[in-house]
C-alpha cells in the first residue's frame, strides 16, 4: 500500500509540515497568539494547562483518524497520516531548539509572519495530497452527513476557538492580531494552491477569421485550441467559438495574435485556477510532466 505513495510528495508534506511547525512554535506561541481549528486548539491547551502540542495534535487527530479514514481514501489518509505526524514531531523539536527571534513586542509583524509560515506550510501539505488532519475531516463527515457546505463548517470552527481563546487568554489586542494572521494564512493557502497553476482561459469569437485565429495560435503559442459552437441571441447568427488556455505569461502575446489577424474579434479572458491535461500536467504523449 506504501508503495502507491511518492516519495517526492512524501518529502514535500514534510516540508510543509515543518515550516508550519516552525511558524506556529516562533511566532504564535512566542508573541501569545491564537490559531484557528484544531491547531487552535493545541494553542488554546498549551496556554491553559501548559500540554505540549505536540502531544495534544495527535491525541486530539487519532480518533478523527479512526473515524475519517474511509471518507478520504487510502492514499489521502495515509499523507494525511503522515502530515499530522510530522507537524507533531516537528513541533516537538522546535519546541526545544527554539531560535530566538526578537521582535521587541511588533505583534503586527509577529501576525504577518505567523499567517505567512502557516499558509505556506499547509499550503505545501496541501499541494502535495495531504491535510494535517482535524477539522477538514470533520467538515468532510459533516458536508456528507448533513449536507453543510465545508466552508462554512470550518469558518464556524475557526470562529468559535479564537473566541474561547479570547475569552480565555488572549486579550483584545491579541485577538485582533490573531483574526490578522488567520488572514494572511488563507490568503497564501489560496496562492500555494492556485497560483502554481492559474492560467488564462481565452474565448474568442470571430466572423470570418476563427481558422487562421485557430492555426496561428497551434503553430506560434503550441497550445491547443477547441472550436465550439455559438449562435448570436440578437443577429441569431451562428459562430464558431475558440476556446484556448494559455499560462500568464502568455496572454500579451495571444492578444497580439488576435488583434494582427482580427483587430475586430471579441475576446473575453477570464482566470482559470486549476488546468489539468496536455501542456500543463501532461507532455504531448500524455504522459504526465513532474510538477
């Protein structure tokens, strides 16, 4: 069964974990901030009642293991598995090899910098196929069972621990810069999964020109283009319509190509998050590219 997992996502997921364990040990729990989930959590024990959170992470996930592992599939689990574990070892040693970093009380920084590591850090473990386990299997079992959407499950759950943990340790001030961090975490979570992959995604719709359009943009850009077909509400005319996606960096030079050959066509580009297939994932012999 290990045998299906990779090595290179395995190491990766342990990138991730321990730079979301280094942010969480320098700058939550060095400058008394709160997280938000299961990590929260941890936080809000290890204020309390001085448990290492490297022991309340595990305990706190092995029965949601016991409970979730038919819900996200072997390979999921196990790199979820391997995620929550290694942020509880990696916790634990930068718990005792802690490198002192002196912000003077710039909780501002200290937040910017907390949110920073986090979203990176589970942005990788996220990447690569794991989780680090508590609340998204719990908002997992809640979506099936209830239907409740997991956005709104975890932003629940992140809500209610940052205000126990305002009604218990945190004082306003730390809260709000808390709320800053939470923030700055989602924000680079969003980046980590979306901006290694967002493209462009180019609609283009010209009366006479659509297969010159369509050959210029194979031969000059080699990205492939898909002709549908449109029919105008208004004239009630039929066009073909060119799809194509193109990386970032490309979109000037599609415009370009476009406006050379058909300065009157109408393009519409919109952003596309996630591109899967050949010239993004897969080579031209549909084999997949090491991304």
């Amino acid at each position: 069964m290990f045998l299906q997992l990779k090595l290179k996502n395995i190491l990766l997921i342990l990138l991730g974990a321990a730079t979301f364990a280094f942010g969480l040990v320098h700058f939550n729990m060095q400058n008394n901030l709160a997280e938000g989930g299961f990590t929260g959590i941890t936080l809000l024990l290890y204020f309390l009642f001085r448990i290492d959170p490297s022991y309340s992470n595990l305990v706190l996930n092995i029965p949601l293991f016991l409970v979730g592992w038919k819900l996200l599939g072997r390979k999921s689990f196990l790199y979820t598995v391997i995620g929550t574990v290694a942020v509880s070892v990696f916790l634990f040693i930068f718990q005792r090899f802690q490198i002192s970093i002196p912000l003077e009380g710039d909780l501002f920084l200290a937040a910017l910098f907390a949110g920073v590591f986090a979203g990176i850090g589970l942005g990788i473990i996220f990447r690569f196929g794991g989780t680090t386990g508590g609340v998204d299997i719990i908002a997992r079992l809640v979506f099936k069972y209830k239907g409740i959407s997991m956005g709104r499950t975890m932003f629940a759950f992140d809500a209610t621990v940052i205000l126990v943990s305002l009604l218990t340790y945190l004082d306003h001030k730390e809260a709000m810069y808390t709320l800053v961090a939470v923030f700055v975490g989602a924000r680079v979570i969003d980046f980590m999964q979306e901006g290694a992959y967002a493209a462009r995604g180019a609609m283009i719709i010209s009366e006479k020109h659509y297969d010159q359009l369509a050959d210029a943009i194979m031969k000059e850009m080699g990205r492939g283009v898909t002709m549908l077909k449109g029919h105008g509400s208004f004239t009630k005319e039929k066009r073909e319509v060119l799809y194509c996606v193109v990386g970032r960096n490309e979109i000037v030079n599609l415009k370009r190509i476009i406006h050379a050959i058909d300065p009157q066509a109408f393009v519409s580009v919109i952003v596309v998050h996630d591109v899967m297939g050949e010239g993004f994932t897969l080579d031209e012999n549909k084999r997949p590219l090491d991304v």
